[in-house]
C-alpha cells in the first residue's frame, strides 16, 4: 500500500496504472474546461483532469483537502444506503 505523498511522486504513467488496478470511482465534477473524476485509493482520493472531448487526461492529484472533498458532496448519491 502507499501514501497520498507515495502516490503524487510516481509518474502520471504509474498513477494510471494504481488507478486503473486498484481505484474505485467515487464522483465526477466539472471545473473550467475540465471533467475531474474523484477516485478512493489506498485510503486517500484522487483526482483525475480530463481535457472533453479528447479524453485526453492533463493531472493526476491527490487530494489532501477536505475543503476540495466538499466540492462533490452534491455529486455523491447515497439514496441506497437507506432502503
């Protein structure tokens, strides 16, 4: 397993890769001209930048801010935890 700092030190490749492997998509928000997709790793989240319509990805980082977690409290659908 590795850490947020871990994780922000590997190549945009290896992150990729962790991601694809062992990410689990969490929510989605739009910000500017990007699509961020917001994934859980090992314990921490990530971000992921997609330029639209290349599906092109420009950043991958990870989030270590509480105040950024808030930005996809409306995005997250938690209706079937109750029924």
């Amino acid at each position: 397993m590795i850490t947020a700092l871990d994780f922000q030190n590997l190549t945009e490749d290896l992150k990729s890769y962790v991601l694809l492997n062992n990410g689990q998509h969490v929510a989605e928000r739009n910000y500017g001209i990007y699509n961020i997709q917001l994934y859980a790793v090992y314990g921490f989240f990530v971000e992921v930048y997609y330029l639209p319509g290349s599906d092109e990805i420009d950043q991958i980082l990870a989030v270590n801010s509480d105040e950024m977690l808030e930005l996809y409290l409306d995005a997250i659908d938690i209706k079937d935890i109750y029924y």
